[in-house]
C-alpha cells in the first residue's frame, strides 16, 4: 500500500488516502506493529499524524513534521474533522 499522493511516483498494489489524526497522549512512532519494534520517533500530544491504515489496535501513517512512516498505538488518536 502507498500514499495516493505517490500514484504518479510509484506502483503500488493499492493506495489509500491519509486521513488526518492528533495525538491525544504521548505517541510512540514504531518500525513495526510488536511493541518490541524500533522506535523511530516520540510524538507530543496534539502532533497530526495522517492514518493510511487502521487494523488491530494499530494505525499506519505518517508523521509529516518528521517525515517519518511508522505504527502507533490507534487509540491515542483522535479524528480531525
């Protein structure tokens, strides 16, 4: 799966649109889904993360200050309307 903003870039089995996200606690930004996974970065509360995907607890997306794709913890985002 890629961004929809990167169709024109890349080719990707599917693409999806990010979907804008805050923090509402601390967040911490993962390699992969396992709590064991690398930590790539620590988000302060009230950081947007744009969500590509929702599955298990888990969201995909990105932390566009940073520039970073990672896993976090889906239940400490909340929905930007």
């Amino acid at each position: 799966m890629a961004d929809v903003r990167l169709a024109e870039y890349v080719f990707a089995p599917h693409y999806a649109a990010p979907l804008p996200y805050r923090t509402r606690s601390a967040v911490t930004l993962r390699e992969g889904r396992p709590l064991g996974s690398a930590v790539l970065a620590e988000l302060a509360p009230g950081e947007t993360f744009e969500v590509l995907e929702l599955a298990g607890g888990h969201a995909w997306g990105i932390a566009p200050h940073l520039g970073l794709v990672g896993y976090c913890e889906a239940g400490l985002l909340e929905r930007v309307q």
